[in-house]
C-alpha cells in the first residue's frame, strides 16, 4: 500500500517535470478540472441546474483533452464545415 502511494506521488511530481517520468499533463488537467466541478455543481449549484452544468463539465474536459479545440467550436457556432479530403 506505501509502494503503490509513493509510486502516485512519485508520478504525480514527475509531471510537473519535462520528463517522460510523469503523467500527461493535458489528462492531470482534465481530471482536476473534473473534480473542481464536481465539488462546485455538488455544493454550489441548485439541483435543477445539474444538467446545464454537466454539459459544461464536460465540454471543459474536452477541451482540456483536447479532443475539440475552440476553433472547432466557433466553426460549428458559424455553420463552417471543415475542408475534407476528396476521394481520388
């Protein structure tokens, strides 16, 4: 139980480093994040709000992932479709 809690710290500091050591940092931003807003819509929002704060969690989280970029979110916002690739 020690070894797999100094192994967490261990990685934990080790992402604060430009080391491979460590976690990603993009995932440890995500995950805080996540658990700031837990906290906050468990103890701050009023239950009927639930769901609007859900949908803001989770855009949050993926765009600390970086699974959708702001660019992304103003095109779709504009109607702009992304150029694809035509077939040959």
């Amino acid at each position: 139980m020690i070894k797999k809690l100094n192994d967490i710290f261990i990685k934990l500091t080790g992402s604060l480093d430009t080391h491979s050591k460590g976690w990603s940092a993009r995932k440890l931003t995500a995950l805080f994040a996540i658990l700031m807003a837990a906290y906050i819509t468990k103890y701050h929002v009023p239950a009927a709000d639930y769901i609007h704060a859900l949908y803001a969690w989770q855009i949050l989280a993926l765009l600390c992932l970086g699974i959708i970029t702001v660019e992304q979110i103003i095109n779709f916002k504009n109607g702009n479709t992304p150029n694809e690739p035509k077939p040959e």
